[in-house]
C-alpha cells in the first residue's frame, strides 16, 4: 500500500506544505508467487514483510532514488525461495532480514550508487542456500550477517569500487559451507569475521587494487576446515587472524604485488594443521607469527622476489611439528625465530640468490629436534644462532657459493647433541661459535674451505667436541679451543 501523506510545519512565522511518501505491505502465504516492487523518488520509507509457510517464490525490488529508507523482511518456513534487489542511487538506508526455517533458498543483491547504507541479516535454520551480492560503487556502508545453524550454504559477494566500507559475519553451528569474496578496487576498508563450530567448511577470497584496508578472523571450535587467499596488488594492508581450537585444518596464501603490508597470526590450541604461504614480489612487508600448543603441524613459506622485509616466528608448546623455507631472489630482509618447549620437530631452510640479509634464531627448551639448512647463492649476510636448553638435538648446515658472509653460533646449557658443516664454495667468510655450559655433546663440526676463510671457537666447561678437520681446503682454516 502506497500513501503519500500531507502535513502542514510551522518554522517561525512561516508555514510549509510537508509531503511524505510512504509504502508498507504484508504478505502472509502458504506457497503461491508474491511479487513486490517499490520505486521512491526523493526519499520516503518503504517497508515489505512476507512469510511463506510450506514454499513459494517471494521477490522483492526496490529502488530509492535521492535517499529514502527500505526495509525488508522475509521468512520462509518449510521452504521456498526468495529474491530481493535493491538499489541506493544518491544515498538511502536499506535493511534486508531473511529467515530460512527447514531449508529454502534466498538470493540479495544490493548496489550503493554514491553512498548510502545496507544491512543484510540471514539465517538458516535447518539447511538452506543463501547468496548476498553488494556492490559499493563512489563510497556507501554495507554489512552482512550470516548463521548457519545446523548446515546450510551461504555465499558472499561484494566489491568496493572507490571506498567504502564492507563487514561480513558468519557463523556456521553444526556444520555448513561459506564463502566469502571481496574486492577492493581503489581503496575501501573491508573485514571478514567468520567462527566455525562443530565443523564446516569456510573459504575467504580479498583481492586489494590499488590499496584499502582488508582482515580476516577465522576461528575454528571443534574442527573444520578454512582457506584465506588474499592479494595486494599496488599496496594496501591485510591482516588474517587464525585460531583452531580441538583440530581442523587452515591455509593463508597472501601475495604482495608492488609493496603493501600483510599479517598473519595462527594459533593451533590441541591439534590441527596450518599451512601459510606469502609471496613479496616488487617488495612490501610481511610477517607471519605461529603457535602450537599442545601439538599440531604448521608449515611456512615465503619468497621475497625483488627486496622487501619478512619476519617469521613459530613457537610449539608441547610437541607438534613445524616447517619453515624463506627464499630471498635478489635481495631484501629476512627474519625466522623458532622455539620449542617441552618438545616437537622443527625445520628450518634459507635460500638467498643474489644477495640479501638473512637471521634465524632457535631454541630448544626442555627438549626437541631442529634442523637449520641455510644456503648463499651470488652473495649475501646470514646468521644462525641456536641454544638448546635442557637436552635436545640440533643439526645446522650452512653453504656460500659464490662468496658471502655466515655466522654460526651454537649453545648447549645442561646437555644435547649439536652438529654443525659449513662449506664455502667459491669465496665468502664464515664463523663458527660453539659452547658447551654443563655437558652436551658436539657431534661434528666440519668445514669445507675453497677460496675464503672460515674459523671456529670451541669453550667447554663440562662436555665434548668431536672436530673433523677441514677437507679439501684451499683457502683459510682457523681453530681455537677454549677449555676452562
């Protein structure tokens, strides 16, 4: 039903003739076909309620022309499908409010043609698909709600085209599949808050063109399964926040196109596995932290291809098992810290080609097995440092071909084994720092020299070295033994 309505508003010692559009309407149906459609010019409020009870098709379009508010309200009960367009052309406040009660199928599709506001809440009770499309085009709000209870499918689609602000959340409880797909073209803030419990599959795609602002929250309460892909290309800034609670499985593949910054925090609470790979090409920032506690696997990559800066920290609480490989292709700044308490296996590989700044640091506390291989191809600055505190086994393998710099140190503090082989190919320099406090046992320092300069120092207060002499040497071999 469509009103307009004429009042007459007293301003000072002047009268105004008020019109005010208005449009309402109530459908209550057991099947059958509703269509609904509203058009307000310059503003006015519009409002549509249908219920299906036992299925039906409902579809609903409006258009708010100059402003204006729309709200819609849908429940489908036993089924049915449902479809609501609606376009903000100059601003207006839209809100959509869909209820699937035993299945049905909902479609949304909103676009903000300069500004306004949408608001899209949906929940499927009991299985159902529901797909919402927004488009940002010139600025505008968009939110979007989403609970799955008891399974369901539920898609997301919005791009932001010069600004704007979108946030989407879902909640699956008991199991469901959502995706979520977001561009960002030419700015924009967009985040994606999505929590998985009692299973349930979850997908988030972010694309960021030409910079905005994007972050992503999983978390994951009793397993499922859940995959980020996001990609900077000319900047921006990207943060994914990852939690697994009692399993399930993540991945977080993040590329930097031409610079950007990205985040990437996983933690992996009694099981699980989380796989992150980042790739800076041009540039850019990036650093990726991991946690296990209470077992678990993680693996992480990372290629700088042309500079850039990368940090990598992975600690494990009680077992698991960690991976880290970084490759640095001409250039740039690499970090990996590694720690392990009370146990766990960790692995560790560098790569640098043509240069490059390289640090990784280790510790084994209260036991544990770590492998550190670090490798210079053309060049370039590495150290390694490792430091196993009550027990624990640690081999580093170190080479330069074709020149660079190395350093090697490694501590034992109250017993472990440690092993370290270096080789030079070609030139470069490295040195090698070995102490022993409260016994432990050095299993094996070797050094191969050809063309540069390598030497080590041994201090041991209670312990033992096993040294294999330099083979095949051709450069610079030092030794000094410091025994208290």
């Amino acid at each position: 039903m469509s009103e307009e309505v004429e009042r007459i508003v007293r301003h000072g010692a002047c009268y105004f003739l008020l019109r005010i559009q208005t449009w309402a309407k109530s459908v209550s149906d057991e099947g059958g076909v509703v269509s609904v459609t509203v058009s307000l010019n310059g503003g006015g409020v519009a409002s549509v309620n249908i219920s299906l009870n036992g299925g039906g098709v409902a579809s609903v379009n409006i258009s708010l022309n100059g402003g204006g508010v729309a709200s819609v309200n849908i429940s489908l009960n036993g089924g049915g499908v449902a479809s609501v367009n609606i376009s903000l052309n100059g601003g207006g406040v839209a809100s959509v409010n869909i209820g699937l009660n035993g299945g049905g199928v909902a479609s949304v599709n909103i676009s903000l043609n300069g500004g306004g506001v949408a608001s899209v809440n949906i929940s499927l009770n009991g299985g159902g698909v529901a797909s919402v499309n927004i488009g940002l085009n010139g600025g505008g709000v968009a939110s979007v709600n989403i609970s799955l209870n008891g399974g369901g499918v539920a898609s997301v689609n919005i791009s932001l085209n010069v600004g704007g602000v979108a946030s989407v959340n879902i909640s699956l409880n008991g199991g469901g599949v959502a995706s979520v797909n977001i561009s960002l073209n030419g700015g924009g803030v967009a985040s994606v808050n999505i929590s998985l419990n009692g299973g349930g599959v979850a997908s988030v795609n972010i694309s960021l063109n030409g910079g905005g602002v994007a972050s992503v929250n999983i978390s994951l309460n009793g397993g499922g399964v859940a995959s980020v892909n996001i990609s900077l290309n000319g900047g921006g800034v990207a943060s994914v926040n990852i939690s697994l609670n009692g399993g399930g499985v993540a991945s977080v593949n993040i590329s930097l196109n031409g610079g950007g910054v990205a985040s990437v925090n996983i933690s992996v609470n009694g099981g699980g596995v989380a796989s992150v790979t980042v790739s800076l090409n041009g540039g850019g920032v990036a650093s990726v932290t991991v946690s296990l506690n209470g077992g678990g696997v993680a693996s992480v990559t990372v290629s700088l291809n042309g500079g850039g800066v990368a940090s990598v920290t992975v600690s494990l609480h009680g077992g698991g098992v960690a991976s880290v490989t970084v490759s640095l292709y001409g250039g740039g700044v690499a970090s990996v810290t590694v720690s392990l308490h009370g146990g766990g296996v960790a692995s560790v590989t560098v790569s640098l080609y043509g240069g490059g700044v390289a640090s990784v640091t280790v510790s084994l506390n209260g036991g544990g097995v770590a492998s550190v291989t670090v490798s210079l191809n053309g060049g370039g600055v590495a150290s390694v440092t490792v430091s196993l505190n009550g027990g624990g086994v640690a081999s580093v393998t170190v080479s330069l071909n074709g020149g660079g710099v190395a350093s090697v140190t490694v501590s034992l503090n109250g017993g472990g084994v440690a092993s370290v082989t270096v080789s030079l190919n070609g030139g470069g320099v490295a040195s090698v720092t070995v102490s022993l406090h409260g016994g432990g046992v050095v299993s094996d320092i070797t050094s191969y020299t050809e063309r540069g300069m390598a030497s080590l120092t041994v201090s041991l207060n209670r312990g033992h070295v096993s040294f294999v002499p330099a083979s095949y040497t051709k450069g610079c071999m030092t030794f000094v033994s410091v025994s208290p």
